[in-house]
C-alpha cells in the first residue's frame, strides 16, 4: 500500500470513528428530547366515564402496574394467573400486571441492583420478557396509584391487551416461569414482544391506557409523563 492510500485510509478511519463519538454524544440527547416532546403530547380525550369497572395505574421505583379486579362478569383472572402460582389460595380482589425486561424482573427488585450487563440485555432487547403478577387488595388512591373508570367495552379491550402481552398454555394460563421469586402473591410468567429503549415497562402500562381509550402520552419510555395525565385527586 502506497503512501496516498495509507493517507486515505487513516482519513476514512477518522472520519467513521468521529461520526461514530458524534452518535454516541448526540443519541442520548435525542433520545431525551424526542421522548419528552412525545411524552407532551396526549393521546384520547380526558372524558369523566360512568363506566362499570374500576382499575387502577400503580408505580413503584422502576415499574408502572395496571391493576384490575380478579374478578368480574368479563373475565375470572384466576383461570389465567392461577393464584397457586402466587403463593395464595384464592388469591385477592385485585391483581396488578405489568410488563417488562426478563431479567429486570427477575434480577432488579430495586436500582441498586441493576448491573451494566443487566442494563445493556434490556436496552438491546435480549434476553426476553416477562409479566409480573401480584394479587393485592383494592389499592388506596394517592401519589403513585390512579383510579380510572370503565366501560365493559374499554375493559374488554384492556383484557385482550394484558393477554396479548404473555405466553398461554393450552389450558389458558400464563406460562409460570418456575425458578421466579418475588415473595408472597407474586409471580412471573413467560412474556411475548420485546423490550428495548424504545418500549420499555412504561412504555407497555402507556399502550395498555391507548388500547382501551384512556388518557396516555403519544408514546413515552417514562413513568412520570403518564400520570402527568392523571393529576392527583382529580377524576
């Protein structure tokens, strides 16, 4: 190789490596500033219902939960989530779901747990995904917990989007990923979609309140921005 190619090639080695430092400085800034413009923007319109079934929006310090009654004339959650699976007998009048990175789940009970491999599996969507199940009692209103009202026919499209977000076995439950802890009346089951940056746990509870007619954000990878929607004390 000449001495003009050598030059050419040092120059192309540069330049790739220059656009590929200004990517890695500039994405995480865009990814901020696109996300918070889209979290800004609502989806469905604020309606007051008079609905029949109330659920409720629940987060805790690194998950967002949709919480619904184990039971109505829809649907009898039990048949799916068996409350044997959770520890309980019978399980409670209601039963949080949410969504997310396998192995945050399994693996990241609080922030001071998660690890950098655990951080890149989930922002790269590996390692698969899981729906977390814990059967509660009716949740109290406050900061971190929303009631919301509705219709049979907002509830049954709610339904089908919970059941679409985790693996079935031939009789209609989840499938029970055994190894999983958690303590009492929790548990886990195989997930279907795939986590990552652009879908995350929030993400997920923001798509279940689109997907039955709910106040939510254009799209949002936050917990925040979606009970921005949701004021304190305000129906």
């Amino acid at each position: 190789m000449g001495g003009v190619e050598k030059r050419k090639l040092v120059r192309r080695i540069v330049k790739i490596t220059a656009w590929a430092v200004a990517g890695i400085l500039v994405f995480p800034v865009a990814y901020a500033l696109v996300g918070t413009i889209l979290s800004l923007i609502p989806v469905n319109r604020p309606v007051v219902s008079d609905g029949e079934v109330v659920v409720y929006l629940q987060r805790s310090d690194v998950h967002t939960d949709i919480v619904v009654p184990t039971r109505t004339s829809r649907i009898d959650w039990a048949t799916v989530v068996p409350p044997g699976d959770a520890g309980t007998v019978d399980g409670e009048e209601y039963l949080a779901f949410g969504w997310g990175s396998r192995d945050f789940y399994l693996n990241v009970p609080t922030w001071d747990d998660l690890t950098l491999g655990i951080a890149l599996g989930a922002i790269f969507g590996m390692g698969g995904t899981a729906l977390h199940t814990r059967y509660v009692y009716e949740p109290a209103e406050g900061e971190d917990c929303r009631r919301l009202t509705l219709t049979f026919a907002q509830y049954d499209a709610l339904v089908e989007y919970i059941l679409s977000s985790g693996r079935r076995n031939a009789d209609g439950t989840f499938v029970h990923i055994d190894q999983a802890g958690g303590g009492w009346s929790n548990a886990f089951y195989e997930g279907t979609g795939r986590y990552s940056l652009f879908f995350t746990c929030n993400s997920w509870a923001n798509s279940a309140l689109k997907a039955c007619g709910q106040r939510c954000c254009l799209w949002t990878p936050l917990q925040q921005p979606i009970f921005w929607k949701y004021p304190q004390n305000t129906p």
